[in-house]
C-alpha cells in the first residue's frame, strides 16, 4: 500500500459543488472588472477573460502581463461575492478531512482572505493546516509549473510522488502528474488514465483510504 505524506487541496470548485454558484459569481465580478477598468465591451470582456484563462492560467495573470493593474483593487473586487448565501456548512467534508492524517493544504489561484472566508463558510478553517494563496505563490499560478515547484518548498516535501492533489481542471493537475503526484480530478469532468476520478470531494478517502489515520 503506498504511503503518503501531504495532500493538496485545490479551493473553489473541489472543496464545494462546482453546482454552488460561486464561481459564476467570481466570473461576473471578473467580467465585470475587465470592463469597467479597461473601458472595452462586454464583449471584449469576455474574449479577453477567455484569452487570459487559456494563455496564463488565470485572469489576474494576464492583466498583470498586459496591463498595469492593482493587485489588491483586483484581488477584493472579484471575491466580493455573497458566500452566506452560496455555500452552507458541510459536516461530511469536516468529518472526512479529520480522518486524514498527513498535513492537509489548500493550494488555490485565489487570496488567502477568500480562502479563508470559503473555509469559514465550510465549517472546516481548523481542519486545514495550511494554505499556500496566489501571494505565497509570488504570483506563479497554476497551472504554471513553478508553482508546483512553490508548493513542493513551501509544505517540506521531500519527494512529489508522496504527494496527492486534488483539483477540478484537468489543466492543473498535469503538471503535478508529471512530477509525479497522485493526482484526482474532482467533478463532473472527465478524465483520463492520468488521473483518478471522484465526482464529490468526501468521496476522496474512499478512494485512497492510505491517507486515513
């Protein structure tokens, strides 16, 4: 039975219900932004959010790229969205997560206080033992392959092929398979053999009970 010793957590759409609504609000306040502070169409808007999503890995990433930006303007402006209304507690994934015994880590493109408030809203911030936000990263998102290198050096691992990760892109977890991770789309989505398969996060332990205590 292999052994494991960190478990990555991807954040928004692989903690909770791709089905949340969340995210759509998250690309709204996105939509929005691109709009308003670049003066071009909605139209635009959205081809320049597609482009930056493809091209970079996130929006935020390409703004910076192309665009002088503020990074914290951006940053509080996207995540404002009503989480109270979107997300409830989930007494599951509580119980689940307490059950795992290597240290549990969230790895998100997203800012430490949206984590934190998503967590929050979870009912599962102190079952968490670390999060590794778009700051801790120096801005190297996912799917780009130093932020797996970031990650890898921020939790002390030794070896990537003890690590799983779980996220619902298949876009981010190639890098982390070809370093060797575990990795497991979570989702709706189809994979391929690369990757394990789950369609709901709780589902995680039973399909690798090695990380169980």
């Amino acid at each position: 039975m292999e052994s494991y010793s960190h478990l990555l957590l991807d954040l928004d759409d692989t903690l909770y219900s791709s089905n949340s609504g969340v995210w759509e609000a998250v690309l709204d306040r996105i939509q929005t932004y691109i709009k308003t502070r670049l003066s071009v169409s909605e139209q635009e808007a959205k081809l320049l959010r597609q482009r930056y999503l493809d091209q970079f890995g996130t929006t935020l990433s390409g703004l910076r790229e192309e665009f002088s930006v503020d990074i914290g303007d951006y940053l509080d402006y996207v995540h404002d969205v009503p989480l109270d209304q979107l997300l409830n507690p989930d007494p599951s994934l509580r119980s689940m997560l307490q059950t795992i015994r290597v240290p549990r880590v969230v790895f998100t493109n997203a800012y430490l206080p949206h984590a934190e408030r998503v967590l929050d809203r979870l009912g599962v911030r102190d079952e968490i033992d670390q999060v590794i936000d778009i700051y801790a990263l120096e801005f190297q998102n996912k799917p780009k392959k130093e932020s797996y290198h970031l990650a890898i050096d921020l939790i002390g691992a030794d070896d990537p092929s003890s690590i799983v990760f779980v996220d619902d892109r298949l876009a981010n977890l190639e890098p982390a398979a070809r370093l060797e991770m575990t990795t497991v789309l979570v989702g709706s989505q189809r994979g391929d053999n690369n990757h394990l398969h789950i369609h709901h996060i709780n589902e995680l332990t039973m399909l690798l009970p090695q990380l169980m205590t």
